[in-house]
C-alpha cells in the first residue's frame, strides 16, 4: 500500500471514523468504493482531498504530503 493512503487510513482511524462515514463524505453509495482509495485502488481527486482535508481540520499537505 502506498503511504499516501497508509496515512490516510491511519488518520481516519485515529478520529474512529468508518469507511462507510467517509464514504458517505465524497459521495459514494458504498463503503467499497472508499475502501479502494485508501488501498490505493482508486486516485483521489482534488475535490476528494479538499473535502477530506476540511473533514478532519487539516491542510491538504499534512494528509498527502507528510509521511
């Protein structure tokens, strides 16, 4: 797995967020199509990381940027 996305996890894991929960965030039916994000599967877009990075109150490079 990309540490990207190890981080990313690692960040919603540490605020108990559900994949289902951030799913619903950028508009996904369902919890699988956020689960290959964060593997990895699926690139995140700029939308998907603004809105991510306002869900958890950091700066876009703190969550793709700082490993």
């Amino acid at each position: 797995m990309n540490k990207v996305y190890e981080h990313l996890k690692k960040i919603r894991e540490k605020n108990n967020i559900t994949q289902e929960e951030m799913a619903k965030l950028l508009g996904y039916k369902h919890k699988s199509a956020y689960g290959k994000l964060e593997k990895g599967e699926r690139k995140i877009s700029l939308e998907q990381a603004k809105k991510i990075s306002d869900f958890f109150k950091m700066k876009i490079e703190e969550i793709f940027f700082n490993q």
